[in-house]
C-alpha cells in the first residue's frame, strides 16, 4: 500500500479513516469512491425533483442514504450537509432546502477535486 501524507482538509475527507474503514486496502477505497460517485450523481437529480414536487419524506430519505454513505467513506463536509438537508426535509423548509442542495453540489465538486488530486479518479 502506498503511503501518503493526508494533505486534505480533515473536514473535507479523512484518508487515515477511510482506509482504517477499508482495512488499509486503498484499491477497495477506489472501488467504494466510484461507486460512491454514482450514487452521488443518481441521487443529486433525485434530491432537486423532490425539491419541485416539494415531496418532504423522499428529500429525508434520499439525504438520510447520502449521509451514510458519506460517512462511511469518511468524507466528513458531504456528510454534514445531508445531514442539514435531511432535517431541513423533517422541517419541510423549502428555502434551507434549496440553499442546500446548492452547497451539496458546489462542496460535491470540491470534494471530488480534492480527491483527484490527491489521486483518487474515479470519473
């Protein structure tokens, strides 16, 4: 296994974690990262149509699955905000829902950005 230093923000992703999680083995990390990117892309178009049809349960549950997904890849500011979004749905508060999805994209390509430079390509 290569060994790098975790130059990411820990708030960002925390490497050390997510290889504890996988047992050191960073080859299955890449494997949970691109399947993590799919969902992530199914789940964003999912999350903005049940905005519009203003569908409350299905902005929880869709951000409920997101959160644990982030958490398990320890990708720690991506797993706050599902959470935000996720009470946000429980409150059926349509602005704060709204200016979160917002933040979920833009930290979403933050995130991803940060991986690959870190050398975790997954598109």
């Amino acid at each position: 296994m290569a060994h790098r230093k975790n130059s990411l923000s820990p708030s960002l992703f925390d490497l050390n974690s997510a290889l504890e999680r996988t047992g050191g083995d960073e080859a299955f990390l890449r494997e949970l990262l691109v399947l993590y990117n799919d969902e992530f892309k199914t789940k964003l178009p999912e999350l903005k149509s049940a905005w519009k049809a203003k569908n409350y349960q299905e902005i929880k549950e869709i951000s409920h699955s997101l959160k644990g997904a982030s958490a398990n890849l320890s990708l720690l500011s991506l797993q706050k905000i599902c959470w935000e979004l996720e009470q946000a749905g429980k409150d059926e508060d349509e602005d704060k829902i709204k200016s979160l999805l917002t933040k979920l994209e833009k930290e979403y390509e933050k995130v991803k950005l940060h991986l690959q430079q870190e050398g975790f390509n997954f598109d």
